[in-house]
C-alpha cells in the first residue's frame, strides 16, 4: 500500500492525558511501546499507528478501561488538530467537508478507508478496513466512530448523536450506555463501521465557515496538501534520535522494507542519510541554545557514541566547531 502509516501525535496526547487521569503511570507505556518520552512534551513528533493501536489495545485489556477509545474521542476537538482539522471546518457545508475528510485521511492509516453511501433519508459515514487491522481494532472503532461523529458536529452542534450506526464489535464496552453514543438502533457484528447522517443535514454550513472569506478562497473545497514522506519521516524519527536508528530500524517504524524505504525518500528526492543528517543538524542547534548542555549531552542525544564524530559532523554542516557556533549565534539575551 502506497499510503503513510504515520500517526499524528495529536491522537497520542489525548491518551496520556486519559492515562494521567485514571492514576496509570505513563511511563510505563512509554517504555512497554518503545516510545520517545520526547513525545509527552513535543505535539508535533510522529508515532506510527501500528504501535498506537496495541498501546490503545492494551490499555482496555490490562488496565480495563474498555470505554477508553470512546471516551478519547469524546474529548477530541477538530480545532486542534492542525491544518487538517481547521480545513474541514472551514468547508462551507458539511458535504463538502466529508468529502475532505475522505480524500486525505487515507494518509494519516494503514487500516481506516472512509466513503459516503445514500441510502433513503441517510447518508452514512461508512469506515471499513478493520478486520485486517491489528490488535486494538476494537478500542480504535470506538475512537474513530467519536472522531466521525465530531465532524458532524462541526455542523450540527456538540448535542448531536448519530440516529443509527453499524458497529463491525459485537458490543458495547462495559460502562457505556448506548445512548451516549447513538439515538436510535445499533447494529452489531456488521462487515462495516458507519453512522447515518440525515440528508437534510448535509447542506448545513461548518462551524469555521465565512461567507465573506477573501478573494483567494480560504473557504473553498479543500486543497489541503498531504504531507510528503520525507517530512513525516523526519517528525517520527526526530523522537528518536538519540537511540541512533538504522535504516532498518527506521524502515520498520514505518511497516515497510529498506528497499521501499530507500524508493519513497528518492521519489522525495533525498535519502536516509540525509534525512538523519537534517534532524541532527536541526537539534543540535536547538540543543547549544541551552547553556546547561554539554558538548558530551548534546552528541548523546543525538546519537553519537563518540562526541569528536559529532564534532566533524557538526563542522561539515554548518562549517565550524559546535563551540563556536554557540559562541556566534547563541549568546544570551
């Protein structure tokens, strides 16, 4: 498959903050998933899906939060997922912004592939691709079914809630009433996860919308451009760094082979090698901001063993010594 198995850490914070409030000890997971603990301080690192998904699954089977992916995407808000999430906002009518939704969130999974089917007085929502999925499919259904029905809130109101749903789980997780979730009847066990939509609701404006938008189109059908591999690359393997990453291991991450890796950086028109170099050279000089780091540290997180192998490193990108760039360009205010 073609498309980026990349998870935005968007999805990650809202979990850290449910473990937080349950008493579960984050670090925990951090250290069971291998995740970068950077990653509870820095929204904009990357984790790749299939690692969110078991962490997701885990959390409902060992630590019996088996609501966990509704009540997640219950507190989820659209405003604060970036550019994707105040795009679809801004769409001057909820079909359009379903339909944008559907063209770019194939890029942001693996599993999920989202269409809009008519069927009488609805329109459903329909998620499919969750068989195949791995493990943590249930706890994700729930997220995503929230996550789903937020966009048609976007248009609709907080208060709404879907009047019939198909659900691919046999049930619902203990503690949750079906009435949180839907206002009419549930179908269980189904080949497919969806909610109808009234089609009445259809032409309803989004929240962000303006009708005097300027002239060069803020509000138009989305253009919203997917992020280019190499980019999302470097936001995952910058949470990474110091661990100093392989090829393979960086392939993996992503749930490809070397070779496929190697491709998609070529299509970008760069390699692993420079990509690696970029996030080196870009902390490194976030890092001599910061007096109280050492020539030693700084080398450590980034994932040189030796520091006099970062210093040569350091010299060949920006043409002098660690030392003196910290001499010239950070001296503090």
């Amino acid at each position: 498959m073609d498309s980026i198995p990349l998870t935005k850490a968007h999805q990650f914070w809202p979990l850290t903050e449910y473990l937080t409030g349950f008493g579960v000890p984050v670090g925990r997971y951090i250290e069971r998933f291998h995740l970068s603990k950077k990653m509870l301080d820095a929204p904009e690192l990357f984790i790749d899906e299939a690692r969110f998904w078991r962490l997701a699954g885990d959390l409902a089977e060992r630590e019996g939060f088996l609501d966990w992916g509704f009540r997640a995407g219950q507190q989820l808000d659209l405003s604060v997922l970036g550019e994707f999430g105040t795009t679809l906002l801004r769409q001057p009518s909820l079909k359009v912004a379903l339909e944008t939704f559907i063209t770019t969130a194939h890029a942001e999974s693996l599993h999920a592939h989202f269409e809009l089917m008519r069927q009488g007085e609805f329109c459903w929502f329909i998620l499919r691709g969750y068989r195949d999925a791995p493990a943590g499919r249930r706890v994700m259904e729930f997220y995503n079914v929230q996550l789903m029905s937020k966009l048609v809130q976007g248009a609709s109101g907080n208060r709404w809630r879907p009047p019939a749903m198909h659900l691919e789980s046999g049930s619902l997780p203990e503690g949750l009433a079906a009435s949180e979730i839907c206002t009419g009847n549930i179908r269980f066990s189904s080949t497919m996860t969806a909610i109808a939509i009234p089609e009445a609701l259809l032409a309803a404006p989004m929240s962000g919308y303006c009708a005097f938008a300027l002239p060069d189109g803020d509000n138009r059908p989305s253009t919203l451009a997917r992020t280019d591999f190499a980019t999302s690359l470097r936001l995952l393997l910058t949470g990474y760094l110091d661990e100093g990453l392989t090829i393979g291991d960086s392939a993996d991450l992503v749930g490809m082979s070397e070779r496929t890796l190697q491709r998609r950086l070529a299509k970008d028109g760069t390699t692993f090698n420079e990509i690696i170099d970029q996030i080196r050279f870009d902390v490194a000089k976030q890092c001599l901001r910061d007096d109280s780091m050492s020539i030693i540290d700084i080398s450590g997180e980034l994932g040189y063993t030796d520091p006099a192998n970062f210093t040569r490193a350091f010299r060949r990108w920006a043409g002098v010594a660690p030392r003196q760039h910290r001499q010239l360009h950070c001296q503090p205010l």
